[in-house]
C-alpha cells in the first residue's frame, strides 16, 4: 500500500485496483488468531488499506471502487447500496473472486453498518436493516 507501489498500478495495471479493493472488504472478517501476535488489529489494518485504495479511484472505476467510493467518500448510502449490488453480480461473475461472492456481499454488508453507525448519532433500526437487505 506503499504511495509508489499504489501509483504504479494506477498508472500501468489500474484493473488490479478492483482485486486490491475486493481483498480489503474480503480480509475484514480475518480472525485475530491468524494475525500475527503484536500486530495491529485487523480492522485498522483494514481501514487504512481502504483509505489508501480510495485515494487512487480517480482513474479507474468498477463497481467495486465505486462501492467504497460512494461509501467512504461521499457517504451516499443509497449509491452504495446500488453499487453494492453491481459489485456482487460482478465478483460472482469474475474468474479470480468467483467463489467469495457471499463473503463479499457479508462483508459489504458489515462496512456499510459500520460507515452508517458512525456517522448517525441516532440510528432508525429498521431503516439500517432496510439499506442491508
């Protein structure tokens, strides 16, 4: 996630991004024993890979990327949840992320909970469950 590795796959392999954003919403559910004793939590590491990958979307865009981005960035829930469901169609659809199609959409899930409860003081339940399908 280094600036000068991230800059060279937006500028030679920019379709690499749509695998780099599908590991970061796939590793959040990496339990705390597989990391290595010492190590960050999973969930920073996990935030701040995101952060980064975010910042290079402007070149390329899937539905992937535009799944983070319009949760991240410009917090449109409803965008996201359109594009949430382009991403699944399109990770069920690819060769290499075929068989993570429900972690995936798990895992979609569960970021968008987290992005919604974080910047809501007061949280509509039903509304929630309503924007998670």
């Amino acid at each position: 996630m280094s600036p000068a590795y991230l800059n060279t796959i937006q500028t030679s392999c920019p379709w690499i991004l749509r695998y780099l954003s599908a590991a970061a919403v796939l590793s959040r559910k990496t339990s705390s024993s597989q990391s290595a004793p010492g190590a960050p939590p999973v969930s920073s590491r996990v935030r701040n890979a995101l952060r980064e990958i975010i910042k290079s979307f402007s070149q390329y865009q899937d539905p992937i990327t535009t799944f983070l981005k319009e949760l991240y960035v410009e917090f449109d829930f409803e965008a996201a949840q359109k594009a949430l469901k382009e991403a699944v169609d399109l990770v069920g659809n690819d060769f290499f992320l075929g068989e993570f199609k429900d972690d995936f959409l798990d895992n979609a899930r569960y970021l968008i909970s987290e992005a919604y409860c974080r910047i809501h003081q007061k949280i509509d339940v039903s509304d929630l469950s309503e924007r998670l399908e």
